[in-house]
C-alpha cells in the first residue's frame, strides 16, 4: 500500500509518498539531491519497501511541491528545519536516513543541528558534504575532458556565459562521464531533470554541477562529522563527482563509517548498479538494526 499527501512547512506545501506504507519495518527516509532534484531519480529504491516503509518528499521549490519565489526560503537552515517538520508530520520516531548528494548534506546537517534522537543508520551516496573539496575534484575532473571543453568551460565561465552552446556541449560531455553513464539516460532522471527547481539549483549551487556560485560555496562539514553517532554507509561510484578519495576522507572523520565503492560507475550508481546497490544498502539496514 502506497500513501501520499502534502505536508505544510515553512513557506508552503511540500509533496510526499511513503512507499510500502502498510509494512511493520523501521521506515527509511530518503532525501534527494540537488538542491532541487526531485525525488523521481531516485525511484529505485523503492524496492526497499519490501521490508519497511519508504518515505520520499520532494523538498520546497522542486517538484510535485509548491515553486515559491522567495528566495530567502532557500537556506540551509530552512532545508533542515523542513526536514525535521516532515518528519514530525508523519511521526517517524524511529527511521534509517537516506541522503544523495546534496541530500547527504541535508542529512548531516540535521543531525548536527537537531541531534534528533531515532535515528537509527545513516546512508550517505554520491555524498556532497564539503564545498571546497568539491570544487577541487570538479576541476580535476574537467582537465581529463576533451581540450574543446576544457577551453569552452574556461572561456564561459569567464564571460559568465553559461547559456553559450559550448558551454551546454561541455556540461553535457562531463555530465555523461561523471553523473550518469547510462546511455539514453533512464526515465526517472529524465523526469527529475524535466521538474527541477531551477531557481533553487541556480541560487544555492550554480550553473551546472562543476560551475559553484551559489549561497553555499563556504559550506564545510568536514571536521564536525566526528560529533556523528551514528554508523554510517558511505557510497561512491568509480568515476563519480563526489569522487572516491574525498569520499575516503569523509569515512575517516566519521566516528563509525564503511565505505562502498562501485567500480565503473558515476554519482548515479544506484541507477547504474540497482540490483548491487540495494544489496548492499538493504544488508547495511538489516545489520544496525540486529545491533540495536
């Protein structure tokens, strides 16, 4: 049985399912990425609810939730502060968290600044927790480009001319390589791209995955992971933009972390590797709750 509704928060409605809502296991929240990303892209894992309930929510500004101009909604902060008001919407007092890419990055955060408890795991993919390293990888990644969209990002990036088709050629050439490498990429990131957030993405973030302009180029997690309590799932694909060494960096400040890595994959490896991925993540569920 599938449940879903609209749940209010600060600066409007935002849009949920629970997948497997009529299931007797500990429910698993999962955040998307983006900023801005809906939920769609993710859509595999709703194969988890053959055990427990699973519960997506498109955040503020994306998706099947409302588009709000106000751009002082579009905080840190207030991303947290939605999360936690989901959660007490639906009385989740127990759950595992489910962060990908800037989803991780919501996750910590809420942990971090909430020290909620009933929290019980947390899974980090394609993990964004830290803007800096970030910014170094993506640079890295752009040098092992072709020279035409090397020289295109650089010579966009300093005109700001992000809607040039030489730039648009080379988001599309590192996007293939480092965010899915699926070709036709599959429906559900069809669709989460389709209902974007534009003005979250373009406000928070930047022009495109490897061009940082947004409000959080300062945003470091990295020496608070420590203060983490619970045990932690990282994962990371081979060629991925939430690269396997800053990955490896993060396992390292956490107090409890395992990290899995998929060889020949991208940020999207549960979409390139679903049957492993759930493997992997379902398995990691099941052991913290034996040990609980």
């Amino acid at each position: 049985m599938n449940k879903e509704g609209t749940i209010p928060v600060e600066g409007g409605n935002v849009w949920y399912t629970i997948v497997g809502a009529d299931r007797k296991g500990i429910p698993l929240m999962v955040l998307h990425g983006g900023p801005g990303v809906p939920h769609d892209y993710l859509d595999p894992l709703k194969a988890l609810a053959a055990q427990r309930p699973v519960i997506f929510y498109d955040q503020l500004g994306c998706g099947n939730s409302e588009h709000p101009s106000d751009r002082s909604l579009w905080t840190l902060e207030r991303f947290v502060g939605e999360l936690k008001q989901v959660r007490a919407f639906l009385k989740l007092d127990r759950m595992h968290l489910l962060g990908q890419s800037w989803g991780a990055m919501l996750a910590v955060s809420y942990l971090l600044r909430e020290k909620p408890e009933g929290v019980l795991s947390l899974i980090l993919s394609a993990p964004y927790l830290s803007t800096p390293p970030w910014i170094q990888d993506q640079q890295k990644l752009i040098d092992r480009l072709s020279p035409e969209s090397r020289q295109n990002i650089r010579t966009c990036e300093a005109e700001e001319n992000y809607d040039s088709p030489a730039y648009q050629s080379a988001m599309q050439e590192f996007y293939e390589k480092h965010v899915c490498r699926i070709s036709p990429w599959p429906d559900c990131l069809k669709r989460s791209i389709e209902k974007i957030g534009m003005d979250v993405y373009l406000y928070m973030w930047g022009p495109s995955e490897f061009t940082m302009t947004g409000t959080l180029k300062e945003v470091d997690l990295t020496e608070k992971l420590r203060f983490i309590g619970q045990t932690v799932l990282l994962t990371c694909g081979e060629f991925d933009e939430a690269t396997p060494e800053t990955t490896r960096l993060y396992q390292q400040h956490f107090q409890n972390a395992t990290l899995y890595m998929f060889p020949g994959a991208s940020h999207e490896h549960h979409l390139e590797y679903t049957q492993e991925y759930l493997l992997v993540v379902s398995g990691f569920i099941q052991e913290q709750e034996q040990l609980s």
